[in-house]
C-alpha cells in the first residue's frame, strides 16, 4: 500500500497516452528510487513549463514562448505555410526536419458527427495570414482520415481565389493514419511527394 500522495501521483501519471496503472507504478517507482537524478528535474522541468506555457499568437502551436520557437526561428521560409490539424502533427513533421516553412495549427478537424464546425477551427486566422501575403504555397498537411480530406478540401476553397500553390501531402499515407503516429520515412516521402489540390 502507498500513501495517498504517491497513489494520487500514480493515479495522475496513469491517465497519460500510453501508461496504465501499471506502467504509472513503474514509473512512480522509479522516481522514489532515484529522486535526485529523476524526480527532481522533472519536477522543475514540470514546473517550468506549467508556469510559461501558452499558445503560439501567429501558428496556434503550445511552447513556453509567444511567439513559439518555430515561428520564431529565422532561419525558416516564410513562403512556405503547412497546414496541420494539431500540435502533435506540427510536431511530428517538424520531427522530420524535412519541412523547411512555417506551421499553422487548426486546433481540429471539420466534423458533422461530433459538430466541429469551420468556426470552430483557426481557418479564419489561416486566411487572414494568407491574405496578408509572402506566401506562396500552402500545404495541406491534414490526416488521411474523411474529416482530415473533408476539412483539406474546405479549405483549399477558402484560400482558392489567393495567388498561390495550394498542396497536400501525397495520398498513400495509410487511410485512417495520423500523422502523429507515422515514422519519419514515411512522413519525408508523403511531403516530397505533395502535388496541387486541384
């Protein structure tokens, strides 16, 4: 048995993508056994981000900056805008490090089952960055699921009337894939392989 603070902290660790009850005690466990080495940093690292994180202002990404270290970075092409649905997916392209432009994050995707609406989403924001110009192409970078090529599709109508190249990833990801959960090979081909929209 453990006392109510370490139960609560395996409870809290438990409830995380990929941990269950007993992958959490493993971990709690780990902690106690090397508190100085593991505990501690990462209870200030936990601290640290708690106290500054936010949304990105320009691209909807979460980090402890605004603007976020991304949209920050000069280095990347501003004539380059690739559109994804959530922060994992920005985050797992940028992973690949094969993507050389800016993100913008839609916070979703359009769903009439779950009523997810294009006002539920950052589409207007995404306009808005498009129609204050310096871009050139805008991938759209959506999952390979119905919604993720229903909300593609919305928005490649949206920006149409805009002078610019409008792509998507290539088709031959897996139907029903996320982006989040693809490897970084299959993620390089799909981006070198992106093609217009229309």
């Amino acid at each position: 048995m453990a006392s109510p603070e370490i139960e609560a902290l395996t409870q809290a660790l438990s409830k995380l993508p990929g941990l269950g009850p007993r992958s959490a005690r493993r971990a709690v466990l780990h902690l106690l056994k090397k508190r100085e080495g593991a505990l501690a940093p990462l209870l200030n690292a936990l601290m640290a981000v708690e106290k500054n994180l936010s949304n990105c202002s320009i691209c909807g990404n979460i980090d402890t900056t605004n603007p976020c270290a991304v949209c920050a970075d000069p280095r990347r092409d501003a004539r380059a805008l690739c559109v994804v649905e959530e922060v994992a997916d920005l985050w797992a392209l940028d992973r690949s490090r094969l993507f050389p432009g800016r993100f913008h994050v839609l916070g979703g995707r359009l769903s009439a089952l779950e009523g997810v609406r294009p006002e539920d989403l950052a589409i207007e924001s995404l306009v808005r960055r498009i129609a204050d110009g310096g871009i050139d192409e805008v991938v759209l970078a959506m999952n390979a699921t119905l919604e993720g090529q229903t909300t593609a599709h919305y928005i490649a109508e949206r920006i149409e009337r805009f002078p610019i190249r409008i792509t998507q990833l290539a088709h031959g990801l897996p139907v029903g894939g996320e982006l989040d959960y693809l490897d970084e090979g299959t993620l390089a081909q799909a981006l070198r392989a992106r093609r217009p929209v229309a």
